[in-house]
C-alpha cells in the first residue's frame, strides 16, 4: 500500500468553505465509487483555515495517470470537479491546471536517527 499526501487552497470565503464542507458530507455516490474503482483504500481532507490536506492509501497499482483518465471519461467525476472548483484555488506555486498538489515527506519519526 502506498500513502499520498496532497494540499489545495479554498477560496478564503467562510461562507464557500461551509458549502464546500457541505458537499463532503454527502460525497455523491458515483464519486466515492470511483474513487474506490481507481485503486484508492482510503481517501480523508482535513482543514485548517482555507488550506486543505488530503491522505489517501492506495494499492500498490494505483497510479495518478490512470485515475486521470478514468476521471476525464467520467460524466458525473467532471460535473463534481466543475462543481468543487467554484470551492478551489491552485496553491500558489501550482503549474496552469494543477489543483491538489502532492507533497514531499520530510520527517518520518519511524525512521528518524536519534
């Protein structure tokens, strides 16, 4: 199993962050089942401020490029992508197009030198 930490911004609005929060609440049902089909064993975003980190366990087969093109032939995955971006804002050095953006391990107390 691999592990993948990803960050993304929400527009600083405290009234788009509630329905953005809303929205997880009630994930429709085709995006949990695609995000289940991808490869993906679990998926949680946490929040602090207007910043968003998402952990996600994946299959040791899972790639990125095949969940990108599973989501890109999917209708209902596209219409929850427009529909969550209204929410979203790149981070700040994120390449055109680049929503969550995958972040380096630095520190691992497991395997850290004393």
């Amino acid at each position: 199993m691999k592990r993948y930490c990803l960050a993304l911004d929400l527009k600083d609005d405290p009234t788009l962050i509630a329905e953005y929060e809303a929205y997880h609440q009630q994930v429709w049902p085709e995006i949990i089942q695609s995000i289940k089909e991808s490869g993906i064993e679990s998926m949680s975003i946490w929040r602090t401020g207007n910043r968003l980190f998402m952990i996600m366990e994946a299959d040791d087969d899972f790639s990125f490029e095949r969940k990108a093109a599973m989501d890109s032939a999917n209708p209902k995955v596209q219409e929850w992508e427009k529909l969550m971006w209204q929410y979203q804002q790149a981070l700040p050095h994120a390449r055109p197009g680049e929503k969550w953006k995958a972040m380096k391990q630095i520190f691992d107390c497991l395997n850290a030198h004393a």
